[in-house]
C-alpha cells in the first residue's frame, strides 16, 4: 500500500510539503512491524508572491512511502497528534506472457 500523513494547516497560494518520512520499526519480542512517522514539522513552499489576504486551509503531505503488505498482520502506522494518515491499496500488474502455438 501507499501511505502518506498530513496535516491540515492555513496556507497561502504557493505548492506546500512538510518535512517527513516514514521509519519502520520493530515491536521488541514480538517480530512485528510498524511504521512511524518522523517530522521536523518544517513547512517547505515554492517561492512566488501571493496577496495578503490569499490564505486556506488545506491537507499538507509529508513525503509518501510504499509498503509491502502482509495480508496476515495489519498494517499500523504512527503519526503525532494533529496528524492524519492516508493511504491507497496498490495493484499488482500481471505481466502477459505471449504463447506460440
């Protein structure tokens, strides 16, 4: 799956992104993984003049990661308070094979 965290914060006309990523960690003694979100909470934006009065709530990411499933143990994922997480279930492309005959 595809999983990416966010935070809604005011922000002005510019493309914004947060400083972040995702590290896996393990649950000692029991072999299981998690991942948890590590954020300096740095907002980075392109630079450009916006008017004064330009500003709106959005949903900002932090840098998306892809992780392999395991239909067997649920995928859990940490983030600091005043975060959210998204995600999306990635498929699996079949390659065709051609057969002579």
């Amino acid at each position: 799956i595809e999983v990416w965290a966010f935070k809604n914060i005011e922000v002005n006309c510019r493309k914004n992104k947060i400083g972040g990523e995702f590290n896996p960690k393990l649950v000692p003694r029991r072999g299981l993984m998690y991942w948890e979100l590590n954020t300096n909470n740095i907002l980075y934006g392109e630079k450009g003049k916006c008017g004064d009065d330009w500003k709106r709530r959005v949903d900002v990411r932090a840098k998306k990661d892809v992780i392999l499933l395991n239909r067997t143990v649920p995928v859990v994922v940490m983030v600091p308070e005043g975060w959210g997480v998204k995600y999306r279930v990635l498929r699996e492309e079949k390659e065709e094979q051609a057969s002579e005959g």
